[in-house]
C-alpha cells in the first residue's frame, strides 16, 4: 500500500516535472553492462518513449507511419489508438509504436514507442541501439521520455547487499531511500530510489530528484532477481 501510494505521488508529477536532456547516453546499455559486469543473467529489457503532440503534428505522424507500416486501430469510449508491430532477431526484440488520440480534445496525443526483449548478448546490443537511436530521431525530439527497465534473472548467488554496493558504486548513486514491503508467505520486496548525476532525466519529488528506481524480490527458493528502472519503473513488476 505505501508503495502504491508513492507511485501515485510520483505519476502526479511526472507530466510536468520530468527533465531531459538528450546526448543519447542510453540507460540501458548502462544498466546491461552493470548487470553483466557482476555476473547476473538478464531476462528481459524494455525502453519506452513518450511524447504529446498537437493535433496536426499527431495527423503527420499517423500519415507517416501508414507510408512506412501496416497500422491497425482500436478505439473505446476513452480513444483511438492506432499501433504497429513487429520483430527482429527471430522474435528476440520487439518493437511497437502507437499514437493515442483521447476522445477529450482537451488532451493531447500521445505517441509511444517501444522496444523490448528477451536476450541481451553482443547482437542484439547492436540492433538495439541502432533502433532506439532510428525511433527516437525519426519520431521524437527533445521534449520526449525516456523510460528504462531491466529485469535480473533469478539468482541465489549474489545478495541484496552485495548487488546495492556495487550499483551504488557504478552509478555514483546518492539520495537512496528504501522501502521493504512483506508480500505473500512471507516473502520480502524491497523499493529503493535514488538520483545518479550520470542520467540526464529526473523527476522530482518532495523536492528531492529520483532517476533510479530498483526492486529486489526473493521467491521461496531464496533467489533473489533484480528490477532496474530509471527514471522510475512504469509497468507492473
């Protein structure tokens, strides 16, 4: 519940108090090569990016985007959303865009673009950053999101301590506060945030800044994996 709670504040903010500053120093790579410098797999990765547009920049872009792709649509009582999918690497990356138009023209459109996986090793880095790069200067511009996660296989080598003295260390992380929540039979997830000057986006809360967020969760076989998010993690974990 606190944590809820906490992400709440968080998402409040986040429309007016994210910070970016772009020389494409990518999050990611930066995550993956932490991860792999201790030895820990990874399991999965994900980046998105976000961006609202005015009504006729959103047109030129779903104009664009129909030149270039197969688009489907879906629409309910909220929006009209039109998508496109696909993969690389034989189904090892997949990479969506999708364009929200809220039916409350009062809003803007919002266009995300994901990338994603389940393999992380030399190639795939490669096409990665190839495609983030492509996605990011052919669709978004400065004023744009970007949100990094990875998740840590299972592992009852490395623990909680040894893992946070190392990132803390890599990262140059300061400002960390943590939460340890109890979730079902007992298990225990802890939630850290902190700020790392390496990243240029931020969001600020209580008047701290926050760009690192990181879960750690033990299942009952006492292996522990790791959730690495920067600014903060914004899907289910």
């Amino acid at each position: 519940m606190k944590r809820l709670l906490l992400m709440i504040v968080i998402l409040a903010f986040m429309g007016k108090q994210v910070y970016a500053h772009y020389s494409y120093n990518d999050e990611l790579m930066d995550i993956a090569s932490f991860v792999e410098d201790i030895d820990l797999g990874i399991a999965e990765w994900q980046v998105t990016m976000k961006e609202q547009f005015s009504q006729q920049k959103a047109d030129a872009l779903l104009e664009q985007l129909h030149d270039e792709f197969h688009v489907t649509s879906e629409t309910d009582e909220q929006r009209t959303q039109y998508s496109v999918a696909y993969e690389l690497e034989n189904g090892k990356m997949e990479i969506g865009l999708h364009l929200i138009y809220p039916k409350n023209k009062a809003y803007k459109a919002e266009l995300i673009g994901v990338i994603k996986g389940t393999n992380w090793h030399k190639k795939i880095e490669e096409v990665y950053v190839q495609q983030a790069q492509d996605m990011y200067t052919t669709y978004f511009t400065k004023s744009s999101r970007r949100f990094a996660c990875l998740t840590t296989q299972d592992n009852a080598i490395i623990g909680n301590d040894y893992f946070f003295e190392k990132l803390i260390e890599k990262l140059d992380i300061v400002q960390m506060k943590t939460q340890t929540d109890s979730i079902k039979d007992g298990l225990v997830k802890k939630n850290i945030y902190g700020y790392t000057p390496l990243w240029g986006q931020l969001i600020m809360t209580s008047n701290e800044k926050v760009n690192v967020q990181i879960v750690a969760k033990e299942n009952d076989s006492g292996e522990v994996n790791f959730v690495i998010g920067t600014p903060i993690l914004i899907n289910e974990y």
